[in-house]
C-alpha cells in the first residue's frame, strides 16, 4: 500500500487528536512515521486521489491539527511515497535538512498577499500623475475625439503606463510589508495579478501584518489587495526539496 504524506515535524510533538482522518473516501486514518528526531504525517494513500474540494479540506485539516502543538513542514497535496519504509528511509537521509527547516520556520506562518489594479481606478491614476496624457486626452477631445491615429496613441500612451505602474505596484506592495516578515518568497506570475508574494511571519507579528496590509489598502485605493493566511509554511520548505524524495504528487 503506497503511503500519504501530510507533513514533517519532529518526533517530540505528533500528538494527534484521536481518530484524527485525512484523505480518501472513506477518509483514512491518520498516523505518524518516527525516525530519529523526525516523524512523518501520513495515512494510507486511496487510490484514484484527486484535488477535489473535499479531499484539499482534509489535507488543509490533518496539517492544522498536527501543527497545533509546533512547527509542522507541509507537502503539498498528493505526495506519494511507496510504502512507510521509504518515508522513513528519506527521514533518515534528510534529517539535517528537515530539522535545519523546523528550527527555522518554528513559530512562524505563511501570508499569501495578492495584487491587482481596480481598472477605473488606475486609469484615474495614471492621467493624474501625466501633464502629457492629459494634454494629449484634451486635444482629443477638443478636436472632437481626435483622428483614429489620435486616440490609437492614446490608447497606446495610456496602456504603457498602466503596465510601468504594475510594475511600481508590485515593488511597493512587497516593500511595505517585507519589513514585517522573516522572508519573502514571490509567487510564479499568474494572469490578473500584478503582486503574488508569500511572507513568512512571526505568529506573534500576525496582527500587526494584517493592519499594514489594511494600510496598503487605504493608501492605494486603485489596488484590489487579497490576504490569505494564515498558512502553513508551504513557500518555505526550502531550500531544499518540496517533498520527501521517492514521492508523487497527484496530477
């Protein structure tokens, strides 16, 4: 039977409440691995394991009820290994990597904090700080609209720098809040989002980023700003490998 891995946490704090289940349908009991300092979150894996709503809750449940107690390393949903002796056998060979990892991510969670522009609202923005589009949308409108080729440069102007001032947003957005965090990890570029960073934060400096990522928002009335969090500490398992080697992650 392949085995199902949670997370990774030392072998001092897997207290697990009673009766505790994971993924599947009927869901699977959960159980710990020890090696060493370390032990391994796992159940049995279900086959044909899929990333459905449910199944993600209970993934999203077992880290939370493990990492109650302390710091907890998660995998990311659908990580496989063959059988409990290859978990363990990766425990072993990474037990200067994984304990490296809880020392430092111990008593610290992960923000996802997501940036987009509200559009009415840049476009405002972007005359506002430019004399020369401002000069240029006046002369359109007195000639009547202007020529095509008129409100092509326009548009054109005004496309430009909505895209220099995405790339202005993204910086602040990371340099207001990077000062609250014990590190930063930015996120792969996704459509519609002009920010994607994840910070790693103190749990006892949680409030204080949820205010200064309120304070974003009221600066920058033109950025729609998303908090997620808080997280465990999935952009922060590095360095070094995401997931126990020998492991397969569910498509």
């Amino acid at each position: 039977m392949s085995t199902y891995v949670y997370g990774i946490t030392a072998s001092s704090q897997t207290t697990l409440p009673e009766g505790l289940a994971g993924v599947g349908e009927p869901p699977t009991p959960v159980r710990v691995l020890t090696e060493g300092g370390l032990a391994a979150i796992v159940s049995d894996a279900p086959e044909d394991l899929r990333p459905k709503r449910r199944e993600l809750l209970a993934h999203q449940n077992v880290l939370a009820e493990a990492g109650a107690e302390g710091c907890v390393l998660p995998m990311r949903f659908g990580s496989v290994a063959p059988d409990d002796a290859a978990v363990t056998g990766v425990l072993a060979e990474r037990a200067e990597h994984y304990e490296e990892r809880l020392r430092a991510l111990d008593g610290k969670v992960e923000y996802n904090v997501k940036a987009t522009h509200i559009e009415e609202a840049v476009l405002h923005q972007v005359m506002a700080e430019s004399p020369e589009l401002r000069a240029l949308a006046e002369a359109n409108r007195q000639a009547g609209g202007g020529t095509y080729e008129q409100r092509l440069q326009l548009g054109e102007m005004v496309a430009a720098a909505v895209k220099a001032r995405e790339a202005q947003d993204a910086a602040e957005v990371q340099q207001a809040l990077e000062p609250l965090a014990a590190a930063v990890s930015v996120g792969p570029e996704s459509s519609g989002w002009l920010a994607n960073v994840s910070f790693l934060v103190a749990r006892d400096r949680a409030a204080e980023f949820a205010n200064a990522v309120e304070d974003l928002r009221k600066e920058r009335p033109h950025l729609d700003v998303r908090l997620n969090g808080p997280l465990p500490p999935y952009s922060f398992v590095e360095p070094g490998p995401a997931q126990p080697a020998g492991t397969t992650a569910v498509d």
